[in-house]
C-alpha cells in the first residue's frame, strides 16, 4: 500500500539565482505482517498522510540532488526509521522545466517548460537486501524524414502492407535501465549522456544520417550505444510505439503529392519492445 502522486516544486536558492525541481512522487510499503489485512488490526500501518508529509519533508531538509538521491533518500528512511517495513519502493518523475536563456544569457529565475522526454527514477529495497536503483526517460517523441524503410518482411493471404524503402521513422520512446551495484554516480551526467545516445542512435550522423532497416534495428541501435558508452548501466530496456503518416492523395485537386503533405494515423499503432543486458 501507500501514496500516489505527491506533486510538489522544490525551490532552490543560491541567492538572487533559483533552481528548481518539480517532481510527482508515488511510495508504497510492504510491512513484516499482514495483521491489518487479516485481524483489522492497524497497529503498524504507517498512514498514506504520514508517507506524504514524509516525503515533503525529506524534500526541504535534503533537497533534491538529482532524482535518483531523492528516491535513495526516501527508500533509506523508512528503512532505518520503520522496523514494521519489509519492503520499500519509490518512482519519481519529473516535470521539464528548463531554465530560461535571453539572448543566449541563463535567466536567474525564470523557466520554461520543454517536453522533449520526460526523465524519471525507481528505487527499491527490501530489508537485508540491496537498494536496487531504474532510471528512464520517457514520452520522448523523434521523427526522421527519411533513411528508414520496411522490406523483405514475411508475407502471406492476410497481408496488406507494401514494402517501403523510403518513410517517415516516427515514434514515442520509453526508455528505462539499471544500475549496478556502485552507487556514487554523477547521475545528472549518465542522464544527459544516455539521452545524447539516443538521438544519435536513432538519427544517425547530423550530415547524412543512417539508415533504419525497422524499428527493431533502431532499437537495437540505440541500446547497443548506450551499453558501449555508459558502463554504469547493466540492463536496458526500450519501447518504440509507433507513429504512422499517410501521404494524402491529392490527384483529385489536380496535384501530384511527393510526400510533401502526410496525416498522421490516430490508431492502431505499432511497438516494439526490447530488453538488453551485459553478460
């Protein structure tokens, strides 16, 4: 059991310039016995209004380092402060606000909000066991123009799709992986870089780009990227939904359309799915 959705901003000072963090935190606990469940017997529940003031206080007299820290701190305290807790688990996400740039200059405090990929954490700790520790980004929608096709696929009576060597690679990423046992890491850094490798995987070089032979390949790509270059991750998983666009048939206005006028397809919509791991 415990508390969803703990929304809350975190300002910091250092003075006359602001930092902040704005975050949605969900906790929930496992407790040594199950007596409120079989004897109705509340004696060790630990209310959901206590979890919320807890994690609002955590958040004022710590601060949030990074994501990651916070949820190490939060899954620690009711570790070390709750004998009645067997289990601990914390997902944070946070809401994208970037600081604002003038004329190229940093704003002190001002901040504007930029969803290109949500970023979140999940820790998880058991008593007498290791704080197991997930960082992600997510809702992080790509596109590319072009250097992406569909050929060669297994057909039989029931398929309709035709065999593409030029389309639009389009789709929302979730991404999400984990750590190893160290935890001294410059997660704001591995953050950035994982996010760096994904766009490289899956757009390729900035001057001529590469091409995708699936969304499986993409996925692949991206992963065996990130896995070369940041060796603090052990495990990676990636989902790639899907986005599709229809060229729009304008020969009926008198006018030939080369992919210059595409509506993108509501529903349904592909995914691909893939976890990676080191040996």
């Amino acid at each position: 059991y415990g508390r969803n959705t703990i929304k809350f901003l975190r300002l910091h000072r250092e003075g006359k310039k602001h930092f902040v963090k704005e975050v949605e935190v969900c906790t929930h606990l496992r407790l040594t016995s199950a007596q409120e469940y079989l004897d109705g017997n509340n004696s060790l529940v630990i209310p959901t209004d206590t979890i919320n003031n807890i994690v609002l206080v955590l958040a004022k007299k710590n601060g949030i380092s990074t994501l990651e820290q916070f949820a190490i701190d939060i899954c620690n305290h009711f570790m070390t402060t709750f004998c009645q807790v067997a289990y601990v688990k914390t997902y944070i996400q946070e809401v994208p606000w970037q600081r604002l740039h003038e004329n190229g200059v940093p704003h002190i405090h001002s901040f504007i909000y930029v969803p290109d990929g949500i970023r979140f954490c999940e820790a998880e700790q058991c008593r007498n066991g290791p704080l197991v520790l997930f960082a992600g980004i997510k809702d992080l929608k790509l596109m590319k123009t072009t250097q992406s096709g569909f050929e060669g696929f297994y057909k039989n009576e029931h398929t309709t799709l035709p065999e593409r060597n030029d389309r639009i690679l389009c789709g929302e990423l979730f991404c999400k992986w984990s750590y190893g046992e160290c935890r001294n890491f410059d997660f704001d850094c591995i953050w950035n870089k994982i996010r760096e490798c994904i766009l490289e995987g899956f757009s390729g070089p900035p001057d001529c780009g590469e091409y995708s032979p699936s969304y499986q390949k993409t996925v692949n790509r991206i992963q065996m990227l990130i896995l070369s270059k940041v060796s603090q991750v052990q495990v990676i998983e990636v989902i790639l939904n899907n986005v599709f666009y229809n060229v729009v048939d304008m020969k009926n206005l008198g006018l030939t359309n080369d992919k210059e006028v595409l509506v993108p397809v509501e529903a349904p919509y592909g995914s691909c799915t893939c976890t990676l791991g080191r040996k």
